[in-house]
C-alpha cells in the first residue's frame, strides 16, 4: 500500500501577549555572545596578528641610541621624541588617505614605508643616519591606523563596536606575547635585529591584506561633500575624548618606551623588558571575557574608564615598589586589565561621536593623542629617570592615572547608545 502522508501538524498558537523580556540595561552589550564578527574583520585582525609579531622594536629605539652611539639619556630622549613627533601628521595623514585612495590602499602603504625605515634604524652607523630613519619610521607608522580602525568601526553593527575593538586590542596583544618573546631572545643578542624583524613583520602583514581584504573603491566625490561638513576639531566630545586620551596615551607609553631604560637603573637588562610585555599582552588575550561580564557591560562609559585608570594606577604602584622581575611582571598584569577596559570603550566611543561617513577622520584625529604621547613620553621619562629615579617615575604616573579616574566621572561624554558604550 502507498504510505500516506501524515496529516500537517496545526500551528501552535502564538502565546498571549505579555510584558517584553528586560532588555540590556544602556551600556550593555545586545545580541547573542556567539554572533560571529564579518570575515573583513576577521581577516585584518589576523594579519595585525602577524604584523604584532614583530613589533616590540620601537620600545628599544631611546636604548639604542644611548648604546650603539654613546650619547646622553637627553639625546637618546630626543631622538625618540623626533620620532613622536612624526607620528602626528603621519596619523592624521592616514585619515585622509584612508578617505581619498582606499583603506586598503593606506594600509599597504603604511606597512610598507615602516619596513623601509625600519631596516634603515638597522642599518644605521652614525646618530643622523639613525635619527633620519626614526623621523622617517614616523612618518610611516600611524598611516594603518586610522583605516584599520574605520573598517572595524563601520563593518561591525552598533552592538559590536565595543566587542570588536576588544578583540582588535587582543588581536594585537596574542602577537605581543610572541613579539616580546622574541624581544627577549635576540634582544640579547643585538637590539638592532628587533628592528629587522619588525620590517619582515610589517612586510608580510602587507601582503596578507593585500592578498585578503577586498579592495575598496573610494568615493571622491562623497568625501568632498563631507570634507567642508565634517570638522572633527570643532567638537566639544571629541576634543574633551582627546584630551584625557592623550594624558592616558602619555602614560601607556611611559610603560613601553622608557621600560627598558627604567630596569637598566634596577640593575636589569634591558631585554627583560620583553617578558613584561609578553607578561602584559598574555595578560589582555586571556582577560578578553571580562569585557563580556554583566557587570561589567552594567558600568556606563565614564565608569568603566575611571575603574580602568585605578587598575593602571595600582599595577604602576607596584612598578615603583617592586625590584626584581617577578612583582614588576605581576605588576604589568594588573595595569593591562586596565588598559583592556580602555581601548574598547574608547574607540567605540569616538566612532559613536563621529558622523556618517567620518569616523576614520574622527578616529584619526583622536589618534593624535598616541603621537603626542609619543613625542613628549621619551623627554618626560628620561628627564624623571636621570633627575628623580624609577621610584619617583612610576609614583608620577600612577599619580596622573588616579586624577584620570576622577576627571572621567565628570567629564567624559555618555554614548548616545549602548553599542558606543
């Protein structure tokens, strides 16, 4: 007998109406925590990833030229500074090109001019060959950023930004714990083939976005249409933002560019200054969960910065008190949980402020805050190192960072929606 089909099933009727489930409270992240970020995406945060790999040079470049070309803390400072320096325009640049010749396009570019000047640091026997190729390391080293940023601030739906950014900072974090691993080993060996690796680094993540992100066409004529509305520099938020980013910035890289400095005076290699940076960077991958915690999504925008500058603040602490290399890591684990609550709120909340179709000059021009930081960091570290000593160094700082925390609570704008947040 021909087997028959079983009658249809009826449709279960829909429940009667009732109160909606609570939704996320204002600050809190929305959508499943499974939701899978765009392949774009993706694709440039494993490529940072490789590019990280190699990127621990620059925190070595002030101890480089105090070594190989026997000058004073000062002139080594100053060099660094120069360096700084470049990185302002070369940021902002970045924005503009991201705009006018294509993402993509800006982040070739960028990567490539570092691994030239790069291998110029290297190969550099006299202090202006070097300091020429530091000015132009600068130049080139902030161009990636800006549209880096933009394509995570306009691939991701509002919900993710701060999720996104997150994983951005991890991204880059997994390929510290690798760099500052090989920081340590050939640091030891030569500080000039930190720079070497950084330019093969900077090579092949190039070709890997060449080869995986789509290529995008600008829109010129969409650009000059914005280019007379648009003018990040006349907005109250995003200059309040990029006023105590840069305080911030100022104090991050005191962690990074005067550390290697700062242990010599310990009676430490230099070298070492590698594993606090794994130490940091491992610190920031296996942390990521935090940012996803209720609590923590409960805590508005102002909240969460000023909770991150007292965790800054109590691992610098125990930089100031500590003397060997076992507290001091413990230390920079501490920090980084602050820093890790920093860069996803924050760039979240500059792409929120930015308008439509502006955020790469948006996220460029709160960008400035690092080149600042990186000019005025190596004059302000070495002056506090050579005047005070590390203790006094570490005190300043976690000084700055508890004014932070308080300035956050009051000043700091409150995103317009959650995924800002």
């Amino acid at each position: 007998m021909p087997r028959s089909d079983p009658p249809p099933r009826p449709t279960p009727e829909p429940p009667p109406a009732s109160a909606p489930p609570p939704g996320p409270c204002p600050d809190a992240l929305p959508g499943p925590p499974t939701e899978a970020l765009p392949r774009t995406v993706r694709l440039l945060l494993l490529a940072r990833v490789v590019n990280q790999l190699g990127a621990f040079s620059m925190p070595f470049l002030t101890a480089v030229v105090f070594a190989d070309h026997e000058v004073s803390l000062t002139t080594a400072g100053l060099v660094s500074a120069a360096f700084g320096l470049a990185t302002i325009p070369s940021r902002l640049a970045g924005g503009v090109l991201a705009d006018r010749i294509g993402r993509r396009t800006t982040i070739v570019l960028g990567l490539c001019g570092c691994a030239v000047a790069q291998l110029g640091v290297a190969a550099g026997r006299s202090l202006a060959w070097t300091a020429a190729a530091a000015v132009l390391l600068g130049l080139a080293f902030e161009l990636y950023e800006p549209p880096s940023q933009a394509i995570i601030g306009e691939s991701v739906p509002e919900r993710q930004r701060v999720r996104a950014f997150s994983l951005f900072s991890a991204a880059l974090a997994a390929g510290g714990m690798g760099a500052g691993l090989l920081a340590a080993l050939l640091g030891h060996w030569d500080l000039r083939l930190l720079f070497v690796a950084d330019a093969a680094s900077c090579l092949t993540c190039a070709v890997l976005i060449r080869l995986a992100l789509p290529h995008d066409r600008p829109a010129p004529r969409a650009y000059d249409r914005g280019a007379t509305a648009v003018r990040p520099l006349r907005d109250r938020a995003l200059l309040t933002v990029l006023a105590t980013g840069t305080a911030y910035t100022l104090v991050n890289q005191q962690t990074v560019m005067t550390l290697p400095l700062a242990l010599t005076r310990k009676g430490l290699p230099a070298a070492d200054a590698g594993l606090l940076f794994t130490a940091t960077a491992a610190t920031t991958v296996l942390a990521q969960p935090l940012v996803r915690l209720a609590w923590t999504n409960r805590l508005t925008t102002p909240a969460a910065l000023a909770l991150a500058h007292l965790l800054l603040a109590a691992g610098l602490t125990g930089y100031a008190v500590s003397g060997s290399l076992p507290p001091m890591a413990a230390s920079a684990a501490v920090w980084s949980l602050g820093d890790l609550l920093i860069m996803g709120r924050v760039y979240a909340l500059v792409t929120g402020l930015a308008p439509p179709g502006a955020s790469g000059r948006y996220l460029a021009v709160f960008g400035t805050s690092w080149g600042v930081a990186a000019t005025l960091a190596p004059v302000l570290g070495t002056q506090l190192l050579a005047r005070a000593g590390t203790t006094a160094l570490w005190s300043a700082m976690a000084g700055m960072c508890v004014l932070l925390a308080a300035l956050h609570l009051r000043v700091t704008p409150r995103p317009a929606g959650p995924a800002s947040a």
